[in-house]
C-alpha cells in the first residue's frame, strides 16, 4: 500500500477552521454592462453575490489549484484502458453508452473541456467532495462576475484565482486543432426551460467564438439529427429560412439523462461520432469521472490519500455520507452517524445506486454558515469559487466571491 504525505497540501497553520470575511458590495450590474457583459441578469448577480467575500491566503489558492491538477491526473490513472464490463458497470454507466465512452477515451481528438472539483477545506488540507466532470455550471459567477464585483467595490487592485475564461479559451483552441479536418462551427445547446444553463452556455459560446470558433446558441429540442443522406449531420436553425450543419457540438445536458430518456438519439450520435461527421463536448467519458462511483474507486486506488476522503461502495461505520451516483444539487444526500440518519434531503435520484462518503466538516463562518470550495479545471486547475449554507450545499446556496491575500 502507498504511503502518501499531506504535508504539499497544508498550510502552515495546518489549514482552516473559520471562514474570514470582508464587506464586499457595490453596483455589480453596472461594472457588467460597462465590460459588454449584458447577459447577466442583473437579480441574479445580487443573489450570487451577496455583500461578503471570503478572504484567501495566496498559498490556499494555490494549494487548491495544484490540488485539482492532481485529482485530475489520479481520476485519469486510476481508469483501467481497456474500460471492461465490470469497471463501466461498477460505476452505473448505463450500458447504451458503453460504445460512446470505449470510443471517446481512446480517441484524444474527444477532448475534455472542463470541470468543477468541489473541495471541503479541512485543517488537513482539501478533500474531495465530488468532481463534476460533464456538465458543470457555475461559469458566470466563477469566470465573470465575481471578477467584475471587484471593480464594483471599488477594490480594483485586489487580485483573485479566476482564470477560467482564459483557461476555456485556451481549451478550444486545443479542441479545434486536435480536429483540424472539420469546419470550425461549434452549436452550444442547453435545456430551452433553463435561464441558468442558458448563462453558462453563453459564457462558453464567447469563450469559444474568441478561440475561433463560429458559434450558435440553440435549445436541444431544436436540433436536428440526421444520419442519412447528403444531409447527414447536426443541424440547427440560424435565422429565418436559415439551416447549418455544425461539426462541433457542447450539450450542458448529462450523459446519463441522454441514455435514459434519448436512447435512439445515443445511437444517432454514436453513428454521426465514428463517421467524424461531428465531435461532442464533453465527451461521453467524462461519465466516467462524473459518477460518484469514482469516489470509492479512488479509494480504492488511492487509499488514505490526503486529497481523498474514505469512500466505499458498501457501507461503513460510524459518522457518513451517503448520496446517488448521479444526483445533482444536493439531492438525496443523508447523512448518517452511528447508524441514526442525522439529516436527509429529497430528490429524484433516490432509486439510484449510493457511494458511502466519509464524513467531513466544511469551514464555517461567524453565523455558522458552511462554505464549499469549487475550483475549476480547465486542462488545469484555474479559477475559485464559494458557495454557502446553513447545512447542504444545494442549488440554492450562496456564490461568494473571493479576494487573495499574501
């Protein structure tokens, strides 16, 4: 068994038990509009970003950053090449995507943009809480808006972590070269009833037009698919009596969604991917990081690694977590203490398989609010953010943004 040193991960305070905050307001919409960044809506802002920001030492943040790039790797290393039966059926991949996700992992031209580790920051260093590898949202605030707050304030030389709109600039340019031999026209597509994936979905297609990419917004309920004929292809709607052919395609619609309620489209996209007649972001191997079976696979992998909490996929003893392998926003988590449930969320996950978590305690501040730490990866660790709740960190909690300090 490996032997790990936490030591590259703390502080020399052995790391954080409180949360320090500083006032942080001002007319953030304002700051927003003067950049040309009039997509954000001007509620949401004052809801994202309350009147505080954590304050964090620059070694924090750059332990967290290093702290992704090296979660990244061990997910990367810990999957076995040649992806058997029982690894993708262990972590709940849904059988239909087996092809897709064989496909996309021995293929780099399937290139993995980005996604959110969500961290706890202990006083032995940052845990993994989940990593988000398929359809991460949280862009805006993390890319844009916490940044213009600081104008905002009228803290203009104050500094943070929040390279990721670079990072994904930086991250289309390598997808597009990687796929030189197709048109560089990219349709970015989001679920039509959500004004939030709609946000996020605007930031990447920004990211991607300055990286060179041709773009276009669309729902995916209005995208054609067509795997016969000379109009073979993926088709969208660009104006009236306007139809294009996109050779790249982002869908902030999960994997597992698409199995289950899509299977004929899988086997559309399946036909459409091996014919290079379309390239899809993120790839459907992501999946496999994206399950919360990975935690317990880590494990496993990596037992008693400073980054890893005790994950299994049976149970344990004593003070847990316990949450579906593809639950989203907090849904259907307990937690669970000398085998009394302590608290309890509803969802719809609840018939999914469960990972057993080791308990944690998140930071807190003054009132008592808990804080988890999201950072970026973007073909690196690049950008911080921080949401807050009184207990389970859920669709609803708090963006806080952030301010280095030396």
């Amino acid at each position: 068994m490996a032997i790990y040193s936490g030591d590259k991960y703390n502080l020399p305070d052995n790391g954080r038990n409180r949360i320090k905050l500083v006032t942080h307001t001002g007319n953030i919409s304002t700051a927003l509009h003067g950049m040309g960044w009039n997509w954000v809506l001007e509620d949401e802002c004052a809801n994202y970003l309350p009147g505080e920001a954590v304050v964090l030492p620059q070694a924090q943040a750059d332990k967290l950053l290093q702290a992704a790039d090296d979660l990244y790797q061990m997910m990367v290393g810990a999957v076995p090449d040649d992806l058997p039966d029982d690894f993708l059926r262990q972590l709940a991949i849904p059988e239909i995507l087996w092809p897709l996700v064989r496909h996309s992992w021995n293929d780099e031209r399937h290139w993995h943009l980005y996604g959110r580790f969500d961290l706890a920051e202990t006083p032995e260093g940052p845990k993994l809480i989940e990593f988000n590898a398929d359809t991460a949202t949280g862009i805006p605030e993390t890319a844009v808006v916490q940044w213009a707050s600081l104008a905002a304030a009228g803290k203009d030389d104050a500094s943070q972590a929040s390279g990721l709109f670079e990072a994904l600039v930086a991250q289309f340019q390598n997808w597009a070269e990687l796929n030189a031999d197709l048109e560089p026209s990219l349709l970015v597509t989001y679920i039509g009833a959500s004004a939030e994936d709609y946000t996020n979905c605007e930031v990447l297609a920004q990211a991607a037009q300055e990286a060179g990419f041709n773009t276009h917004l669309c729902p995916i309920d209005e995208v054609t698919f067509t795997v016969t004929g000379a109009d073979r292809g993926v088709w969208a709607q660009t104006g009236p009596d306007e139809w294009q052919r996109f050779s790249f395609v982002y869908k902030l619609l999960p994997w597992e969604q698409l199995a289950w309620e899509e299977p004929e489209l899988i086997k559309d996209l399946d036909n459409l991917l091996r014919t290079r007649n379309v390239v899809i972001a993120n790839p459907a191997y992501t999946l496999i990081l994206q399950s919360k079976g990975m935690l317990a696979w880590l494990w496993q992998n990596f037992p008693y690694h400073p980054l890893l909490l005790e994950s299994s996929f049976g149970r344990l003893g004593g003070h847990y977590i316990t949450k579906p392998f593809y639950g989203r926003e907090g849904q259907n988590v307990e937690e669970i203490k000398g085998g009394e449930s302590v608290v309890r969320t509803e969802g719809e996950f609840a018939r999914q398989p469960k990972v057993y978590q080791r308990f944690c305690k998140f930071p807190q501040d003054e009132a008592g609010n808990l804080y988890q730490t999201g950072v970026f990866w973007a073909g690196e660790g690049c950008a911080i953010g921080y949401r807050r709740a009184p207990g389970i960190i859920n669709n609803t909690s708090q963006f806080l943004a952030h301010l280095l300090e030396e």
